[in-house]
C-alpha cells in the first residue's frame, strides 16, 4: 500500500506555524488539555476550554486549534500505521514549509504524533459526529457571492451603452478527495431568493431537531450554530 502523503490546506499553514513556534511545555499543555476535555458540543467550546490553559491571542488560539482539527479530522478513522505515517507526513511537510525558522522540530513532531491520541477525546468525538455529518464525495468550505454591472454595448461600440446587466455569480470552495477545488456558478435574483427560503426552512427544521434531542437527553454535535 502506498504512502499517505499529507496535504495541508493554505488556511491551516498559519496555525501549524504558529504551534510549531510555542515553547514545548506550552505545546505539551495543549495536548494534555485536549485530552482531559470535558464533554463538549462543538469547536468553539474546545477553544475556551483551551483559552483558560494556554496563554495565546484568541485569533492564533484558534488558528491553532483549527489546525488540529483538520489533522485530527483525517486521521479519525484511520488504522494506527496509517495515523503514524499521516501525522509524520505532516511534519516533514512543515519542516520544509517552514525550514527558515529554528523551531524545535522533535517537540513539535511529539505533539503532532499526540494527535492520534485524541481519538478518544471530547475533540474525537465531535470530530467523528462531524465525519458522520459530512461523509459524502464533496464538502463546502466556503461560499462568497460576487456582484459585478456589465454594460452592453451596440453593435458600434463607440456609441454610449443604454442598458446594463447587474451579474451574480456564486464562488463555492469545497474539498474533493483531499484536495481545495473552485467552481463559479451563474445566478440571478430568483435563484437567490429561492436559496434564501431553502436555507431559512434548513435552518428551522436544525433547530426543531435539536429540541427534540435535547428532550430525549441527547447531547447534539454543534457545528457554527
């Protein structure tokens, strides 16, 4: 079988560097913390309970966390072999991002190799609710309309356009077997509110849903809401 080589996403470089640039017992208190987490429903939850132990501006906090939620995210289910040769990917693929900087390189490679030990963690186990939640060919990172007024012209384009066309399009950024892909999609005002209602009615029936498990005393991932 060959080799699982890492893949790391432009977004999470910032906070790979960021942890590979702590102190060791700042990144040993990181891992150690994550481990002992109590139960807990989402990410933004892992990030105050580590805010309370590890002295970092929020922002870099949360790049790092997110960081590790990535790596831990891959690695979920996964054999021990492979999370070995994954995570070691991964510091070799820093090591050379990063080769500039004297940071120290067997500390951070323990603490990327402690991310296997999470599995079991409270951050483990919304990562594998998340894995259940997102487990299709392709998943959404991110989405931006771009507005945009194209004139249109005569026939003799050095006569002034009387007519414009105001034109919409949809940039979805999203994740195919591992790898950051874009597409650009052509919509317009009805497409839009069509959207609008579809996401409203999404979001509605999220929250009616979690009601009736929060009555039924089960704990429900939370994800951005």
């Amino acid at each position: 079988m060959a080799k699982r080589k890492s893949i790391i996403p432009n977004r999470y470089l910032t906070g790979l560097r960021t942890l590979a640039a702590l102190p060791k017992p700042t990144q040993e208190a990181l891992i150690q913390t994550l481990r002992g987490a109590e139960p807990i429903t989402s990410i933004s939850e892992v990030i105050n309970v580590v805010s309370h132990t590890i002295d970092l501006e929020r922002e870099k906090l949360t790049e790092v966390i997110d960081a590790i939620v990535s790596l831990t995210g891959a690695i979920i289910n996964d054999r021990k072999e492979e999370q070995k040769e994954f995570l070691e990917s991964v510091v070799e693929n820093a090591e050379a991002q990063f080769k500039k900087e004297k940071y120290d390189w067997d500390t951070f490679r323990q603490t990327i190799h402690g991310i296997a030990d999470l599995e079991e963690s409270s951050l483990g186990l919304i990562l594998k609710t998340r894995s259940a939640s997102i487990d299709r060919p392709l998943v959404l990172l991110s989405t931006e309309v771009i507005s945009d007024i194209r004139p249109v012209f005569y026939t003799d384009s050095s006569k002034q356009p009387l007519v414009s066309a105001i034109i919409q399009s949809l940039r979805v950024q999203y994740m195919e077997n591992r790898e950051e892909k874009t597409s650009y999609f052509a919509i317009d005002m009805n497409d839009i509110n069509t959207l609008i209602v579809q996401l409203e009615a999404a979001r509605i029936r999220h929250e009616t849903l979690r009601e009736v498990l929060r009555k039924a005393s089960i704990i429900t991932y939370q994800d951005g809401g």
